[in-house]
C-alpha cells in the first residue's frame, strides 16, 4: 500500500490548514470537480470556490471548503494553495449562513453598478455558500457512519 | 578634571538618552512580536508555491513556450531590482546592510564573464532606500511608500503588476528582489533574489551570495529536495496538464505567485527591521548604563578631591592663625 498514499497539504496565505497523508482527494477546479487518486499524473489546475473532500489513510473522510486558488498535483505530493480554506468542523454554520445573507443584502442595495464592488460580493457570496455546503456535507458524512 | 557640576549634567543627559532609547526598544519588542507572527504565518505558503513556481518553470511540455514569464532572454541590458528597506534609521546596520549587499552583487555581475553594460534600476520600498540612489547613484525607478503597521498583500500589488508590466513590455530583462530574511531574532540576512524571469537554474548565479545562506527563506528539506532536482534535472522534467489551459492557468498563476512573493519579502524585511532595530537600542541602552556608571565614579572622585581640597584649606588657615 505504500505506493498508494498522495502526500497532501493545503495552506493559504495565512496558514496550513491541513498537512497528511491521503488516499484520494476530491477538488472542485474551474473545470469542475476532480477527483486525484495517487499516480496522477502532474497537473496544474485553478479552483473555483467549493468543497474538498479527501480520503484519509485510515479511511475517514474530510471535508474542507475552498475560497478559490491553485492545485499542483506531482507524481504523489498535491499541494492545494487556497485563497482561503476551512476545515468543516471549524466552520460555524449559523454564521457562515448570516454572512451569505448578509453579502447577498449587500448585492440587492448596491446602487451604482460598480464593477470592483460587485465582484467583490460576488465572491464573498459563492464563498460563503461554499462553506455552508462544506458543512452539510461533512455532516451527512458523519450520519452515514 | 572636570567640575563636579559639568559631571552631573552629563550623568543628566546621558540618562535621559538611555530612557530614550530604553523605550524605542520596548516598541521596538511589541512591533517586532507582531511582525514576525505575521511572516512566520506565511512562510509555508510563500514556500510551496515558490516550490510550484519552480516546478512550472521547469515543465517540459515539448519545448513550447508556456508562458512569457518564464523565458529568458539572451541579452540582459535592464535589470529592474525592487529593494525593500525600512522607513526610519536608528536599526543598526539594517539598512546600510542590504544597500551595500546589493550593490556589491551588481558589482559582482558585472565582473562575471563578459563585461556587461547591464543598467541597474531600482524600485523602492521604504525611504531609507533612497540611499542607493544617493550614495551609489543608481537611478531610481519607483519609490512606494511603506506603511509601518503590519501590512496586506494590496500594499505590493502595484509592485507586482508594474514590474510584470515592465518584463513583458521588455523594459527590464530581468527582475531582482533585495530583502533583509529573517532567521531569527539575533539574525537577519540581506539577500538578492531572482524574480524575473522565474528560473529554477537561476539560483545563486547572479546574486553574489554563496552556500546555504544564499537560499531565499526555505526550509532546510526543501534545499536539498532542490539539490536533487537539480542533479536529476534533465530526466526529471514533468509533463504538466493544465485545466483549463496553460495560458489561462499561467496566466493567473504567476502574477499570484509573483505577489505572494514579494509580500513574503517584505514581511521578512519588517520582521528583520524590528529586530535589528530591538538588538541596536538595546545596545545603546546598555552603553548608556556603563557610561552613567562610569561618570558616576567620575563624579564621587571629583567629589571627594573637592572635599579634601576644602580640608586642606581650612586647616592650613587654621595653622596660619595659631
């Protein structure tokens, strides 16, 4: 089995959110969502905002939300570099819900169409979306078992 | 000797300097402390992404061009060198420190093989980084301003963009950073570092700087996974898929990357700065306390000879009138 472990890591600028070894990993990259299994062979692929799940050695399932940014997949290292990332349990549902509303309130009132602005909500959106689902399925996850 | 009273003032005003100074060092602490948190927090991802950077940079996708990033040009006339220094003096040798390390490796550039007429430029960040145009006379490119507090990437966006700009427009052949790494709090390291074009044999070539230490702020077991790269370079060359193409992941990848860089570089100097600042003022607040000490004893003898002066008076009149 030795060969069959990815050495994975995901940091962001502000942190390692997670440093393991892993069986598999599922991403959702702009070209939708990928799932690297150990030879992959390397890739280069930017994300969108959304869930990761990986796989650990022990089988147990993780699930992360995603901002956006980069993944690097070598021969048996993927290195995720996020904008933003969380993992599910350190993610407050309740509030992850109360800031999309808010950013969505934020959208309606925008008056003057102002590009910067709007993409900026925008993103703040699909984000905060990204981690309530990271949420939900982390915990359907833990139901299952 | 001086008069007691000469004395006395300047054990005065030497222990208003020291107060001083003993002060500019507690700042110095508390803005050191937040300073190296915030470099320390991003190291890991300055890191593996300038690892990633290199690896792209490396990727052997049948010899076409992936990006103009990433190519080299034959001839280097320009060279664009971003030097991050500090806002204010009293830090020791921070500054004078990484000046003269990069004038030196322009030197050094500049002996190596051909002799080039390579024109150095600089952009600047931090005001006490006029002193290369100063004292060396290098022209000046660009001079940011350098907030003080603890920053955000935003401060080095415009950086970043102009000097892509620049190396695209072919303005520079070839960007530098000059930054103050940080080790630790007793040590920090002026280096010179290859930005522009983004090459994994770049290295050391040009920087001037040899052995370990010329390795910008990377662990230990990424040198030496380097180092075998490096001997296995050429049959170690991957073939990258890229998603959704290599022109729009390169596209956005790289300025990211180039950002995040000079970011790192420029926590690392403010986290050097505040130390050296800490270990200078703590210097000259010792260096306060042994001259009071000394003047101190100074005084107690110019004392006591006006004493004994005053006795040998009184009892010579005293003498005189028996």
């Amino acid at each position: 089995m030795a060969d069959k472990i990815i050495h994975f890591e995901i940091v962001t600028p502000k942190r390692v959110v997670l440093k393991e070894e892993v069986m598999q990993i599922t991403v959702p990259t702009m070209m939708g969502e990928i799932t690297v299994l150990p030879n992959h062979i390397p890739l280069v692929a930017s994300l969108q905002p959304g869930v990761i799940e990986i796989k650990k050695k022990d089988g147990l399932p993780e699930v992360m939300s995603v901002s956006g940014g980069f993944i690097e997949v070598l021969k048996d290292k993927v290195v995720i570099l996020a904008d933003t990332a969380e993992r599910a349990e350190e993610i407050d549902e309740k509030r992850a819900e109360e800031a999309r509303m808010r950013a969505e309130e934020a959208k309606k009132n925008l008056k003057q169409f102002d590009q910067e602005k709007f993409t900026n909500i925008n993103a703040s959106i699909v984000k905060e979306l990204a981690r309530s689902k990271a949420v939900k399925r982390w915990k359907k996850s833990k139901n299952i078992q | 000797m001086a008069s007691t009273k000469d004395i006395q003032r300047r054990i005065k005003s030497i222990g208003n300097t020291k107060k001083i100074t003993k002060a500019m060092e507690m700042v110095a602490t508390a803005k050191m402390r937040r300073s190296i948190e915030a470099v320390l927090k991003t190291r890991t991802y300055a890191n593996l992404s300038w690892a990633t950077v290199l690896n792209l940079s490396q990727a052997d996708n049948s010899g076409e061009e992936l990006h103009p990033l990433l190519v080299k040009k034959d001839k280097i006339k320009n060279v664009g060198i971003v030097l991050f220094a500090s806002n204010r003096g009293l830090c020791g040798g921070f500054n004078t420190a990484i000046v003269n390390k990069v004038h030196e490796s322009i030197k050094k550039h500049h002996h190596k093989g051909e002799p080039m007429e390579a024109k150095a430029e600089f952009i600047i960040m931090g005001k006490k980084g006029l002193a290369v145009n100063k004292y060396y006379g290098y022209n000046l490119a660009a001079d940011f301003p350098k907030q003080d507090a603890v920053s955000e990437v935003a401060e080095v966006m415009p950086i970043a963009k102009m000097i892509i700009n620049d190396f695209l427009s072919g303005k520079y052949d070839k960007v530098m950073v000059a930054y103050t790494d940080f080790i630790n709090v007793a040590k920090q390291i002026p280096r010179v570092k290859q930005l522009l074009p983004i090459d994994f044999t770049a290295d050391d070539k040009y920087l001037g700087i040899v052995g370990e230490d010329s390795r910008i702020g990377i662990s230990k077991e990424f040198i030496k996974a380097k180092d075998e790269k490096h001997l296995e370079e050429k049959k170690n060359k991957f073939y990258y898929t890229f998603e959704p193409s290599p022109q729009e992941v390169l596209d956005k990848i790289i300025p990211r990357l180039i950002e995040v860089q000079l970011f790192q570089a420029l926590l690392e100097s403010n986290a050097s700065e505040h130390s050296a600042r800490m270990a200078s003022m703590h210097k000259a607040t010792e260096a306060a306390g042994d001259l009071v000490d000394e003047l101190t004893l100074y005084y107690n003898k110019a004392r006591q000879a006006s004493i004994t002066a005053e006795i040998a008076e009184i009892s010579a009149g005293a003498n005189a009138l028996k």
